[in-house]
C-alpha cells in the first residue's frame, strides 16, 4: 500500500497530514504528486472528489518548503485557480490544514469581498496565491504587479471555468505571468478548448486519467 512518506514528500507534510482524514493517497494522487514535484507539466483528467486539491497542493507545498526562505513584498511564487469561491474557498482551507507547522503564506483573491484588504495582502507577498479569475484580473487592472514572480500554475477544473466565460480572463492571465513557469491543469472533461489551452500553455506535459471516482474525498 502507498503512502503520503512513500510518495516523497516532505516530513513536515506528511506531519501535518496525520492530522487529517487523509491517510492513504488516493489514485489521482499517486499518480500526479511525483510528477509535480519533479517540476513536470501536468494535465490531469479528473473528476470532483478525487483528491485534486491533495494531488497538486502537496507536491506544489513540497517545492516551496525547499526554497526555505519567505517571499517578498508583492512576491507570488504559486498562483492556483479555480472556477468560484467556493472551490477557492475549499483549497485555501486544505492549503491551511497541509501547511501547519510551516511558514508557509497562503492568500485568497475572490469576489464579493474587499478589494483594497485584497490589494494589501497581495502587497505584503505570498507563497500560495489561491484566486478566481475574474477578481485576479480586477487586481491587474489596477495595475498591480505581482504576477511577475509566478513559477508555479495550477488550474484546477479547467472546462467548469471556460463554462463560466472566463476564457479571456485566463489569457490576460497566461499574458502577465512568465512563460518558464510550471502548469498544471485539471479538468472533469476534455474539450477542444482544453486541448488548445493545453497545446499552447503546457510544456511536454505528462498525462494522468482517473475515469470515475473511485472514492469520494475532501481535499
């Protein structure tokens, strides 16, 4: 039987993880955490309650923590996104759980919520920038830069956030951020607009499929 120590992740990660429900990765995890933490591209074909967050969360915790030292001022190393608050919401409290006993810095950017304090958390600069589309591109039009810095990217239910119309908010996104990042996408189903994503925003990216859920799961 796998586990979380087998997959090489970090001890304090795995720590942090013994706390939680999570005891055994499931196979979407398997799967994709050893890829991302190699710095691969990945794509990732997935639905909801497999595990995703867990699949590209600890992997992504795992680079960071290896880096050692804090970001700076309006410094973002890793920017994920997802299609509404709600999922951002849930990611940003896995993150939390994944990160205890770290220093590790997690910041959320969603509608309906200030965006001045929004403004200034992003100012002070962040490990883990947790967004939705279309409040991350309000911050940009304020001109605030602080996508510069991105090396990590993470796209979490990518076909759910084209349904929503935010193509073009993803590609004034893809535009601000450097192309020498690391991407990751997930996505329940695999459109034509996925491909095109995929084919011009991945690098030789490895492929990972669950085709059902084989267990439902929170994080």
């Amino acid at each position: 039987m796998t586990t979380f120590a087998d997959l090489g992740l970090s001890p304090k990660i795995v720590a942090a993880l013994e706390a939680t429900t999570l005891k055994t990765p499931t196979p979407i995890q398997v799967q994709a955490i050893p890829h991302i933490m190699k710095g691969s591209d990945l794509m990732g074909l997935a639905q909801t309650g497999t595990g995703k967050t867990a699949a590209f969360g600890l992997p992504l915790l795992h680079r960071l923590l290896e880096l050692n030292h804090p970001p700076g001022p309006r410094h973002i190393r890793a920017l994920i996104l997802a299609p509404t608050r709600e999922l951002v919401t849930q990611i940003n409290d896995n993150l939390t759980i994944f990160t205890k006993g770290t220093a590790t810095k997690v910041t959320m950017v969603v509608g309906g919520a200030s965006i001045n304090k929004q403004a200034e958390r992003l100012a002070r600069g962040s490990d883990i920038l947790v967004a939705t589309p279309g409040r991350l591109v309000d911050h940009l039009r304020r001109d605030e830069k602080v996508l510069s810095t991105i090396q990590h990217l993470v796209l979490d239910e990518a076909d759910e956030m084209l349904k929503l119309g935010f193509m073009d908010d993803l590609e004034v996104i893809f535009d601000a951020i450097p192309a020498s990042r690391q991407t990751v996408l997930f996505s329940a189903t695999l459109p034509s607009s996925i491909r095109s994503i995929a084919e011009r925003h991945l690098r030789e990216p490895k492929h990972v499929k669950i085709q059902s859920k084989t267990q439902t799961v929170t994080a």
